[in-house]
C-alpha cells in the first residue's frame, strides 16, 4: 500500500461499499499525528423501519477506524458542537434564538 504523504485529513462517512482496505488506509493516515480526524456521526444503524434487517450506520465504520488508529474523531455532524460553532460564527448566529432539526 502506498500513503499519499500530501493527506491531511481522514474524514469518514457512510459508505456503503467499505472494506478493509479503506479501514487500514484511514488507520496508516491517522498515525501521523498531526493528521486530522473528521467523523460525520455517530449513528449505531440507519433508521429501518419494521425491518428484520440492520443496516449499520456510520459510527460503525468510525468506530472502527478509531479503534485501528487509536485516535478519537471529532465529529461534525449534528448534534456536536463542532458544525454548529463553526456556523454560528460564519452566520453571527445567537444559539438562543436557533434550532437544529435532525433526522431521528
């Protein structure tokens, strides 16, 4: 395997097609310390409903990769603090006065 030394940033989302491959790429990258790790979110599984089957979510493959690279992500989706900081401070938004719906 050969590691792009210009990657500076692991950032994981859903995917679907996920392999071991793409988990020990993420993990090689992330043993730089310096190498930043982005988490979408935290979803155990996706939202089935009156389905025998479970679809895992993203924090499945995050978690993953976190445990291979002994690293914690920051996570920007929702409801972290991390996309909402950063859109507050853009958007000059008063956190009194803002909701954020999600999905679940």
């Amino acid at each position: 395997i050969e590691l792009d030394p210009e990657v500076k940033c692991v950032v994981v989302g859903f995917d679907e097609h996920f392999s071991y491959m793409k988990m020990l790429k993420a993990a090689s990258y992330l043993r730089n310390p310096d190498c930043v790790f982005i988490g979408t979110n935290e979803d155990p599984h996706l939202p089935i409903k009156d389905s025998p089957i479970t679809v895992p979510g993203t924090g499945c493959l995050i978690t993953s990769i976190a445990m291979a690279a002994n690293r914690e992500p920051i996570y920007m989706g929702k409801p972290h603090q991390p996309m909402f900081e950063i859109l507050r401070q853009k958007y000059e938004m008063n956190p009194s006065r803002t909701c954020m719906v999600g999905d679940r």
